[in-house]
C-alpha cells in the first residue's frame, strides 16, 4: 500500500512488512509515523502486506487496509485498526467494518470487498514477494536491498533506516 506518488531514482523507498494483528507492527507505526514525518516527499514508504497463520483475521484486515487506500485513507485505516490490536481477536472483522465507519469510509464497500475479494491479488503477491526476500514475521523493513527485522526488537531500527535514508539522499543529490 502506497498512497504517495510514485518513487523516482533519487527518492528511496521503504518497504514495511506488516500486519493489522500483529502487536509489534503497532509499536513499529510509530517510527513509520516519525519517519514519514522527518522525511515527508524524500522518503516513499510502502506497506506491504504479510498476514501471519497465527492471526485468523490478518488476512481480512490486509485486504481490508487495501480497499481503505481505494477510498483514499490508507494510513489513517492502518493506525486505527493497531490502535486497536488488543480487541482484534475477539471483536473479529467486525472490528474492520466499525474503524471504516468510525473514519467515514464506506463500510459496506469493505464488507463487500472482503465478500468478494478484490484486493486478494495485492495482498498474495505482497505475501509471495516477502517469502522470497527471506520476510518471516512482521514488522520488516527493507531498504536500499536491507532487510531489518522488527520482529525481535524495534531497538534501534528507527535510527538504522534513517542513517541509510540519509545516505541514500546525499548519493543522489
């Protein structure tokens, strides 16, 4: 998911692999938020969509952050659906569906998209692609060809992805 304009050669891109179920993908929204911040337009970051096997709805809420960004409130869906990890498991897609409504979003546009699985494509072919870079739990950043992974410890990552950012930003000045 990307709701910026397209990256060019002198613009670095960061990839987020992550998932709506996944506790420590809240914590690591922070740092893409402080990160989307510093770096406004010279920094693309991209969610990319990696549902794990142990969360039953993370599949749903993928496809469900992907209709969000059809409506035009992708990141703003993202940070409401962590915001709301803790009740996921019990409150179910049902969650989905009332943080659409809560942000203005057609809610019965999700509940189709969820029915009829339009942005099931999207969401295999983000999964596929983490598989083969090596992506086996959520939150992983990759940039530059670098892969980190938050799933361990969101220790120091924040200011890793920076210092490459940084240097990527200077090569291309």
């Amino acid at each position: 998911m990307s709701d910026s304009a397209p990256a060019s050669p002198a613009r670095p891109v960061l990839d987020v692999w992550c998932e709506l179920q996944c506790p420590d993908c809240r914590t690591a929204l922070d740092d893409v938020s402080a990160l989307r911040e510093r770096y406004g337009d010279r920094l693309e970051v991209r969610l990319r969509h990696f549902p794990l096997d142990k969360h039953k709805h993370a599949y749903a809420a993928a496809q469900a952050a992907e209709e969000a960004v059809d409506q035009g409130k992708g990141w703003p869906y993202v940070a409401a659906v962590l915001a709301r990890v803790e009740e996921f498991d019990s409150a179910g897609e049902q969650l989905l569906l009332d943080v659409a409504r809560e942000l203005g979003l057609d809610a019965d546009e999700f509940d189709t998209a969820l029915i009829d699985g339009r942005h099931t494509l999207i969401v295999d072919a983000d999964q596929a692609e983490g598989k083969a870079i090596g992506v086996t739990g959520t939150p992983t950043y990759v940039i530059d060809g670098e892969r980190l992974d938050g799933g361990q410890s969101q220790e120091g990552l924040r200011e890793r992805i920076e210092t490459i950012v940084d240097r990527l930003l200077a090569e291309a000045a």
